[in-house]
C-alpha cells in the first residue's frame, strides 16, 4: 500500500495556522452576545448539527452539562422537548442544511432562542438566530468542513470559559459532574 508522502511537520503548521487565523477573525462583539444568551441559568440548551458538526453538538452539550446548564444533545433518546424559553445552539458551515434548518424553525416555532454557529453570516439558518458566531473559514487546504469543525469546538469551549468565569470553584463543580461510569 502506499502510504501519502506529506511531511507532518508541515501538516501540522497548516493546521495550526488556519486554526489561528479563523479564530482571530472571530468578532469579539459576537462571542459576547452568544455569551449574553447563557445569563439564564436555569434555560435549557439543546445542541444540534449534522454529520461532524453533530459530534462538536454533542461535545459542547457535555461541556454544558459539565458547567451546570440543563443540557441536551438533540436527537439522544433521554432529550426532552424543547419549548419556550429554551436554548438551542445549531453549528452548520453552511447555514443551509434542510435538517438543520427544519430544526432551527421548529425550536423557533416553540419559542426557544437560537444560537447559529457557521461560517456564513447572511445564511437562512444566521437569519433565524437571536445570536450568530460567524466562522470564517474559507481558503482551507484541509478536507470539506475540518477547519469550520475545529473552530466551531474551540470557540464553543472558549465560550464555556466566558460563562463560568465568575463562578467560584466552578472546576471543583465541573469534576463532580463530570461523568464516573468509564
């Protein structure tokens, strides 16, 4: 079998370097705002996305879990309804995946606020959010949505940073919660 002739080196410098580069691009003003949505302590948060952006879903809902939110993993079989006054945060690079989309109007259509993480700010799914981090990602050299599922992880865990902050010990109460059956 022949194996790809990439230097790793390399590799990890492109990655490294697009990573810094889309994040630095971030606005501040937006991390801010999707921060603002997370004062209501006792709102549930949903997770959501396809394929890849599913599975930083599914991480950034542990992560809030972790934090003390009442989070959920859409899709999971224990995930109750949502409704209003909820959260729901979507990662789609696009902004225009059908199932995505269905899904951000039936949170809307229940009165839950929406927070859009993608790469395009004027996208159907930016036009229904309360909230919207914008992840410039273009130009990549790495395959189909890898930089935007990176970045939409790194800035989802930065943001549970901004929202535990104040909170005194808060890793003394991430451990406890953080799950004991592995």
């Amino acid at each position: 079998m022949n194996e790809p002739t990439t230097n790793a080196s390399t590799s990890w410098f492109t990655v490294r370097a697009e990573i810094s580069g889309a994040l630095s691009e971030v606005s501040g003003t937006q991390m801010a705002r999707a921060a603002a949505m997370f004062t209501v302590h006792d709102r549930r948060w949903f997770c959501s996305g396809q394929g890849r952006s599913g599975l930083v879903a599914q991480m950034s809902a542990m992560r809030l879990m972790h934090a003390g939110f009442d989070a959920h993993a859409v899709g999971e079989a224990t995930a109750p309804s949502i409704g209003d006054g909820d959260g729901l945060i979507m990662i789609s690079g696009s902004g225009e995946t059908p199932v995505t989309l269905h899904l951000a109007h039936l949170a809307r259509a229940s009165g839950a606020h929406l927070l859009a993480v993608t790469t395009r700010g004027d996208s159907s799914l930016a036009g229904l959010a309360n909230a919207v981090i914008e992840v410039p990602t273009g130009g990549s050299n790495q395959f189909g949505g890898s930089l935007f599922e990176q970045s939409a992880l790194l800035l989802l865990d930065a943001l549970i940073l901004d929202i535990t902050a104040a909170v005194p010990r808060v890793y003394d109460e991430m451990r406890a919660r953080h799950t004991n059956l592995q």
